[in-house]
C-alpha cells in the first residue's frame, strides 16, 4: 500500500493491494485517514481500501467516471465492492453509475452529512445555510482544496465574493486533535467568518462502514 500522507491522497491515490476473495472499499482520498483508523480499530481485514484523489472534489463531475473505471477495475479480484463517496455534487450521477454497477454507496448529500450524521444534518438545514463547513482533512488541506483553488491567495479581495454570504465556519472534527483545532480557528478569521467547533467523531460513515463489514 502508498504511503499514507496528505500529498499522496490529494494527487494520486491510495491504492489497494488487491487479494482475491475481500471486501473492496472504493473511497474518496479525503477519508482514507478516517477508513483506515475504523478498519483497524475494528479489526476489518478483510476488507481492502483503494482511493480515488481527494482533488476529484473541485471537479465532482469526473467522481462517477473515475468510480466507474475504479470498479471495472477491481470487480474480479473482490467478492463485493462497496463505494464510500456520498453524492458529494454529482447531481445523483454516481448513485446512477453505482445502480447500473450493481455497487452500493454512502447514502447522503456529501461527507459534511454524513460526518454530523445525515438525519442531524438534515435538521439543520433550515438554519445552516451560511455555515461553510470544514473537516479535519479540509482543515490539513485548506491552502490545497480552498484558498489556492479560489485564487484567494493571489486575490484576497475575492474574500467578499465568495464568502459574502457565509457567516460562520463550523470545523466538524472527527478526532480531538488541539493542533487542527487551532488551525480551524485561524481558517475562520482568515476567511471573516465566527468560529464553532463541533466534535462528530466519524458518524454515519462508521455507522455504514460497520454494515458492510457484517455483511
């Protein structure tokens, strides 16, 4: 297996040893920390990961061509295959590629609800929508996936563009972890924004995972 780091999942991916006869997880580079840490904590060895690059995010329209090709790929050496990606903007393509696959999926708009566990984040909705959410691998990556992407560190009068409408951050930390959590606080004031913290452990997605891995 790659070597596990932030460059590594953004770029390229972090792909699987392939072993005939497991669980295959195809999942968004952003959560191979989190899959990784529930795989092990839970001792799931029959199940393998592999990831797509978590830079697929800024140009969600390739997500289901790439879990299309991914699943072609692997389909032979695995007894089932499960998708961890949510809808995460593709507009309910990917759930369409999953159904003519035969391949299940995360339910869920995007990993924010399913990290704060959808119904949750269902709830909120009517009042959270000028939150403008943060993970801890956003939080790592936030230069990378927010600030270069939009041109704010070459413009910062954008600032007002595209943030006009927001009125908070919320950092949904998946780990107690001070140093992210600083980090958060200085992404906030970065962008003008009020600061909240909100602990959501891995939620739904570990809920799922613990599913498929029974199963």
């Amino acid at each position: 297996m790659a070597q596990l780091n932030d460059d590594t999942l953004t770029r390229a991916g972090l792909e699987a040893s392939v072993e005939t006869g497991r669980v295959l997880l195809i999942a968004c580079g952003a959560l191979a920390r989190e899959i990784i840490d529930l795989k092990e904590s839970n001792g799931w060895d029959h199940m393998a990961i592999t990831c797509l690059p978590a830079i697929l995010h800024n140009s969600p329209q390739d997500i289901p061509a790439a879990v299309r090709h991914a699943v072609e790929k692997h389909r032979a050496d695995f007894d089932q295959i499960f998708v961890v990606y949510a809808d995460c903007g593709t507009g309910g393509q990917l759930q369409r590629v999953c159904d003519e696959l035969g391949v299940k999926m995360v339910p869920g708009p995007h990993c924010y609800s399913f990290f704060e566990g959808n119904d949750r984040f269902a709830a909120k909705s009517d009042t959270e929508f000028t939150a403008f959410y943060l993970t801890d691998f956003l939080v790592r990556q936030f230069e990378a996936f927010v600030i270069k992407p939009l041109g704010l560190d070459r413009y910062p009068e954008l600032r007002d563009t595209y943030f006009g409408h927001y009125e908070k951050l919320v950092y949904q930390a998946q780990t107690i972890d001070t140093a992210l959590e600083e980090k958060a606080r200085a992404c906030a004031a970065q962008l003008g924004l009020a600061y909240e913290y909100r602990f959501t452990g891995y939620g739904d997605l570990e809920t799922t995972l613990t599913g498929v891995a029974r199963s």
